[in-house]
C-alpha cells in the first residue's frame, strides 16, 4: 500500500512535469509573440520573436525536465531523506529560474509607454 500511495504522488509529479515541458514545445512552435511579463501596465514589444521564444522555450523545457527529475525520490517513501534533495533543488531551480527569465527579458524586452 505504501509503494502504491508513493507512485501516486510520483504519477501526479509527472504528470505536472509534463505538462510544464508540453508548454516549452508549445512556446518554440509558437510564431507569434509569447506572454512575457503578465503584470507589466505598459506594452511589452519584442523586436526578434523567433529568437525570445526560442529562449523562453529552451528555458521552460529545462524547468520542466528538472521538474521530472527531483521527483524521483518521491518513490523512495514520503519521509525518506532523499526528499531533501527534492527540496533543495526546487528552491535552487526557481532562484535560476527567476534569473535566467529576467536576464531573457532584460535581452529582448523593450517598454513602450503609452
């Protein structure tokens, strides 16, 4: 009973990780412009599309594919040790996140006001 309520946690993990990856290959197959910052009031305009959504996607499907990854040890038993890895790289993961999608929009993200 207790290996099955872990491949379920597991399963639900996956399932999210897919998800996440499904929306990189959505964003590299997209031809127009992605949703860059969602609660910036002014414009965002990006001048080369192909190239921001190209990066966007290559960071997306690396999230999602780490996201894959740190939820191996949720097989392992809910209070296994290794959960702490799982841990420690979300946070380290969503810190490289935040930075690398900043930098991403500080390249190919000019503001027009209005």
């Amino acid at each position: 009973m207790d290996m099955f309520v872990n491949s379920i946690g597991f399963l639900i993990h996956s399932c999210v990780a897919v998800c996440i990856i499904l929306y990189g290959l959505y964003l590299k197959r997209s031809k127009n412009q992605t949703r860059g910052r969602a609660s910036s009031p002014s414009f965002a305009y990006v001048e080369k599309v192909s190239e921001y959504n190209n990066e966007s996607a290559n960071l997306i499907l690396t999230t999602g594919v780490i996201f894959f990854l740190l939820g191996f040890p949720f097989l392992a038993g809910q209070n296994h040790p290794a959960i702490i890895i799982s841990i420690l790289g979300y946070v380290f993961s969503v810190i490289y996140f935040i930075y690398k999608f900043t930098t991403l929009e500080d390249k190919y993200i000019s503001i027009k006001k209005k």
